[in-house]
C-alpha cells in the first residue's frame, strides 16, 4: 500500500517475484505505476457525485454523500441526511470533487459547523480540512499535509509545472499549458512529458473530449499548487500570462465583422469559460482597459450562447473601470472598444428584459 515513496525498489521487488513465482498475483496501490511487465493499472475513481439543485431521491445513494453522512454521524451523534441539509452536502461533495480524505476531514467538523458553514468556508478548505485520526499517518490527518507529501515526491521540475498549472480555472488544453507554463527554467518542448508524469502521478486528471483532451486538477490540489506558486514568488506573473493568452484567443476570431461566429468556435469558447472568466477578473482587478478589450471580444460568444446577463455584467464592469481617456498610442482602439462594449451591453441588456 502506497507505493509512490519507494516506487523503484518496489518495482524491482514484485518483478523479482513474479519471475519466481509465476502464478502469483501482486496487488499494489500508489500514486504512479509501477511500469514492469504485466502491469495492469487501474485508477480508482472519485467517489460518486449526486445531482446538484433540490434533493433528489438518487442523493442519499451517492457514495460521496454516503460517507459524509457516515462520518458526520460518528462526529456529531444524531447526525442525519435531511431536506434541510442535503442540497449543501451535495455541494460540499461536489466542491471535494468526491475526494474520500476531504470528506472525511470535512464531515469532522460537523460537530461545530452545519454542512452549509463548511460551504461557505470552503475557499480555505486546506486550513479548513483539518484535525483527522490522531491515529493516522501525519500525512492523512490535514489534506494540506496529503498534498506536501505529494508534491514532496515530485522531481523539481514537475514541482515547477504544477504549480504554475494553478493558474488555470476548470480544464485547460495541452495548447495552452505549453503557452502559458513553458517559462524557464521550462521549454516548451518538455511541457508535455512533464504533464504525462503528473498524470501517471494522479494529481492531473484527464477529461475526454470530441477529438481532443483536456486536463483538470482537482480544486483542492489547485489550491494546494497555488500556495506553492505564490511561495515561488510566480503568481503575478503567470496570472499575466494567463491573461494574456486568453484575451490573444478571444480576439482571434476570423469571423468578419457582422457575421454570428462559427459552431467550432463557439465550442471552443464553451470549453475555455472558466478560464475566460478568470481573465476578466484578474483584468478587472489589474488591468481594466484588458478586460474591456476581452469582454468586446467576446459579446457575440455570449449573445450567441444565451449568456445575456452575464456577458452585460461583464461588459459594464469593464466599462466602469476602464478610464475614459487613454494614452494617445492607445486612444483609437479604446475608443473602438468602449462605443462596441456601450452597444453591446445595451443589445444584451435589451434581450435579457425580452425574455
């Protein structure tokens, strides 16, 4: 059991084995395989999720919400699964992404926090989630102390690669990865090994597409990897990086002037909402003329999309912010950007009161 902190001697170890005795069977768990011959990997998948929104009755039978239920008891006697607390347990578990260590760490606070306090304090889940067995493993007691273990193992240039994957919101394309976390001591071209290290690693997840793939951390990890890139002194810049790279996306659309943007493009943008919404923020936040340009970029996509509420939300932040008078190398182009983003957002603000 938990092979990754001796990955290599026990490797050699069960090929020893197995070429002596051949109708052994080995059964082993770790972070990352063990990669001998006859290895067959199977990756244990997050507990089940229930639906979001008002109870269902498929909620109780959720595997997440069925150890939450478990071990909220066992901290806070006379603790049970009701209408007044299913719809925030079922979002404690999907902000866990079904994790089995942070619901249990969760659940333990049950006995001072309702499942609902425990949402809204979620943000800081890695200080939050703490206090497990004091029988466990240092390392199994906080979820923060799971992650440092982790990360720990990690050679020094996966460390680099993923903590600056932190930046990202929701998945993110391999595309984008190069872009954006390819910065020395990282070229380009080592991005993907790298990624495909941290995958066998389980601290990335891999999403199938139509076509293509898409990478994830889970939320807690984000967090965790997040800290680490703050540490490193990195998170100012690549937070740039990220914005950059997302507004050099939305302005890259070849559809003319006029014209309702192709299906591709619309679901290329679909994919990438998350990450476009933190954009805007981080504009918003640093620099305002960068988020009015973004949010012009993309009012078709929202239009389009039916969006209409958030793409005006958008859009009159921007406007709010962004100062009327520019420099005069940039003086024509804001002016473009704020009369499109003025008449956009009275388009979206028309239609939403339509529907």
């Amino acid at each position: 059991d938990n092979c990754e902190h001796l990955i290599e001697p026990v490797a050699h170890l069960v090929q020893a084995l197995l070429s002596h005795c051949p109708r052994l069977t080995v059964l082993a768990t770790s972070r990352e395989p063990l990669r001998i011959p006859g290895e067959v990997t199977w990756r244990v998948p997050s507990l089940s999720l229930p639906k979001l929104g008002e109870r269902s009755p498929s909620a109780p039978e959720a595997e997440s919400v069925r150890l939450f239920t478990v071990r909220a008891g066992q901290a806070a006697p006379g603790f049970e699964l009701d209408d007044e607390n299913a719809v925030a347990v079922a979002t404690l578990c999907h902000r866990l992404d079904g994790m089995p260590l942070a619901i249990e760490l969760a659940a333990a606070r049950v006995s001072v926090l309702t499942p609902a306090q425990i949402v809204e304090r979620l943000d800081d889940s890695l200080d939050l989630l703490s206090g497990g067995s004091r029988t466990a493993m240092t390392r199994q007691q906080t979820l923060r102390a799971t992650l440092a273990w982790s990360f720990d193992l990690l050679e020094p240039d996966e460390q680099i690669l993923l903590r600056r994957l932190a930046v990202f919101a929701g998945s993110f394309g391999l595309e984008a990865a190069e872009d954006i976390c390819a910065e020395d001591p990282l070229q380009r071209q080592e991005v993907v090994a790298l990624l495909s290290r941290l995958i066998d690693k389980s601290l990335v997840h891999v999403e199938e597409g139509r076509g293509d793939r898409r990478y994830r951390l889970l939320e807690t990890v984000r967090q965790y990897a997040a800290e680490r890139l703050d540490e490193a002194g990195e998170s100012d810049a690549f937070a740039r990086r990220h914005r950059d790279w997302y507004v050099e996306l939305a302005e890259s659309d070849p559809t003319p002037a006029g014209d309702l943007p192709a299906r591709d493009r619309l679901r290329r943008l679909d994919l990438e909402r998350d990450n476009l919404r933190a954009a805007l923020a981080s504009a918003l936040a640093d620099d305002p003329q960068v988020a009015l340009r973004l949010a012009v970029a993309l009012w078709r996509f929202w239009l389009m999309r039916g969006y209409l509420a958030e793409g005006y939300r958008w859009l009159a932040a921007s406007l709010a912010a962004a100062p009327e008078h520019t420099a005069d190398r940039g003086r024509r182009r804001h002016g473009l950007n704020r009369r499109t983003a003025l008449n956009a957002a009275e388009l979206l603000a028309s239609r939403t009161i339509q529907i």
